[in-house]
C-alpha cells in the first residue's frame, strides 16, 4: 500500500508522515527533501526543468525498488504527468493507495 500526503508547505506533510511512518514501520519518501539535495547540488539548476523531473525521478526509483513494502509519499504534487505516472504504476503493480490532502487555513499556515 502506498498512501500519498499532498499539501502546501507547512501544512504539516512531513511531520505526518513521519509519524505515521514511525508508527507504522513504513518507508517514507519525502520529494522535498529530493528537491533541496539536488539544489544544494546544483544551485543554478532550473526548478521546472531540471529540479523536479529529478526528484519526480527519483521518487518512481525508490517506488519501483520497495514495490512489495508500504510506503508514504510526501509532496505538493503539482505536476499531473507524475501524478498520472505514480496512478499508472500504482495500477500496473496492483498496489492499493489512498490519496490525503493537509489543509490548513492561510492565518495558521507557516
């Protein structure tokens, strides 16, 4: 089962999922935290073209090497190509996922 948490930064996507995971002994893949290692990386590097096709990358790596484990992903999710690519692989391996939006209202959001 993969389960994704999606939200805008600072609705609390990373410290949800960290203990869900903590709780449940799932692997969590925090797309983020890709995104700021590559940038640390590469400074100069494209966000559109070049930081994001990274991290979306290796995101469907890490999913693709624990197919067979329960997972978190956590992530803004604005791009539809990899939200379709994650649904398509989801289906292709018959892997049950449940999709979670973190709302919070504009007053509290950090």
């Amino acid at each position: 089962m993969i389960i994704f948490i999606k939200g805008l930064p600072g609705s609390g996507k990373t410290v949800i999922s960290d203990k869900i995971s903590y709780h449940l002994k799932w692997n969590v893949i925090h797309v983020d935290q890709l995104k700021s290692k590559f940038t640390k990386q590469n400074p100069t590097a494209d966000f559109l073209k070049e930081v994001l096709p990274f991290s979306y990358k290796q995101t469907n790596e890490e999913l693709l090497k624990f197919k067979d484990d329960n997972m978190i992903v956590e992530e803004i999710f604005r791009n539809p190509s990899f939200v379709q690519g994650v649904l398509d692989f989801c289906k292709e391996y018959k892997i049950e996922y449940h999709w979670f939006l973190l709302k919070r209202d504009t007053n509290t959001l950090i």
